[in-house]
C-alpha cells in the first residue's frame, strides 16, 4: 500500500470542459512514473496500466485517499507545472 508522501506529481495538466486533471507522478520509493487521470466530478482516480495499455479506476480507498491527498496538496502548494487545455 502506497502512502500519500511516496507519491510525487511531476506535471498536471487541467482539462476544464471535462472536470479531469491528467497527472504524472513518480513514486519516490520505486522511482517508476505513473500517469493518473483525476475525475474531479466523479471522485474517480485512474492510473494509467502500461501493461494493458487501458485505464484502471483505483478500487483500493486507501489507494485512492492516499493519491487524492498527494494531488490536493500538489495542487494546493502550486509548486508542479500545470498546463491547461
């Protein structure tokens, strides 16, 4: 199980007409990238399965919890680049 302060967002980019965030982030503990998509309407979080090449809604609610809060700090401290369509 991931916690919130293992994930890092590298870059945001805010899709406004959909109500959805794209993110990218690294997990400081594995160094891997991740990509989720953020369904702000919703309250959905998806990462991005590069093995299936499909988007999968995270189930876990520690999961989810655990990336909505690094995303809403990330998005509150204004310190990753956000890009808007």
């Amino acid at each position: 199980m991931k916690n919130s302060k293992d994930i890092v967002f590298l870059h945001l980019t805010d899709l406004p007409n959909c109500g959805c965030v794209f993110c990218l982030a690294r997990d400081k503990n594995t160094g891997k990238t991740k990509m989720y998509l953020v369904a702000e309407g919703q309250d959905a979080i998806y990462s991005r399965e590069s093995v299936t090449e499909a988007w999968m809604k995270l189930e876990d609610p520690q999961d989810y919890l655990n990336i909505k809060e690094s995303f809403v700090e990330a998005v509150e401290a204004r310190n990753v680049p956000c890009f808007c369509e």
